[in-house]
C-alpha cells in the first residue's frame, strides 16, 4: 500500500477469493471474493470490495463495518431484528460484536469500510490529547507539527 496522503482507485478491481468460514454456512455454497482498496496508516481501518454468490450464512463481527450495497439484495436478520431485505443504495452499520445471518439472493456486492475499535478509555485519551492541543498550539504550529510527523 501506498504512503500517499490521497490515494485513488476504481471498483473495477481483480478480486481474489475470501471463503466463509464453513462451520458459518447454513444453506448452499456461497462463494465470496474481495478485494483491499485502502488501508489507514496504523492498520486499524481499511476499505474493501466484496461480492458473494446465492447463500445463507452467520457472520460474527470483530471490528466495526459500514457496508453500501453495490448490487443485488441481500437478506440480513439476527436475534433481535426480522429478515430485513436491503439493495443497492442501503447502507447499513454492524457495530464490534454484532451478529447476522445473511441470505445472499442471486449475487451481491459491498463496498465496506472495517475499523478496529480500540478500548473506551483509549479513544477518550486521545480526544483529551486533542482537545488540549488545539487549545494549546495555534492553528499554524499545529498544521507545522502534522506535517513534521508525515515526513
């Protein structure tokens, strides 16, 4: 992956094979591909393309997803929600710990931005640092110092 502060690239991408995990299929032969698109500087975000073929399967989520529909439908329910149809344009967030069984009609593609959550207590650490350095550092010397930390 590239170290560029932009980065492009297009969905017309060669996938690469990503098999669900076996003992996660509950009906037919769902094949899934994807492909990494981008990934953020400290591992802990990246964005992906994937498709699958017509199937029914658990997923077990250990990390944050936001998933938009590209093509074809999918079928997600779990415990606490009905069978929920969604298309190409629904977007649709599964939070760390999230559990879903999904039926595949036909074909479907996502697009899916994955980020690892970190501890509460890190996240609030981190908010405080940068709070405190936006009151202590003006503007100018804080554009200097990120762009000091990139080179």
């Amino acid at each position: 992956m590239s170290r560029a502060l932009i980065e492009t690239t297009n969905l017309a991408v060669n996938l690469t094979p990503r098999p669900i995990e076996p003992s996660w299929i509950i009906e037919g032969n769902p094949v899934a591909q994807w492909c990494v698109l981008s990934q953020s500087a400290d591992g802990l975000a990246s964005t992906m393309v994937w498709e699958c073929s017509e199937g029914r399967f658990n997923w077990y989520y250990d990390f944050d997803e936001t998933v938009l529909i590209l093509e074809g439908s999918i079928v997600l329910e779990n415990d606490t929600m009905p069978p929920t149809r969604y298309v190409a344009g629904d977007v649709i967030f599964f939070k760390d710990g999230a559990h879903a069984r999904w039926h595949v009609e036909g074909r479907v593609r996502k697009l899916a931005f994955c980020r690892k959550t970190q501890p509460v207590w890190l996240g609030f650490a981190l908010r405080v640092f940068l709070k405190l350095r936006k009151i202590l550092l003006p503007a100018d010397e804080r554009q200097a110092a990120s762009l000091m930390g990139s080179s």
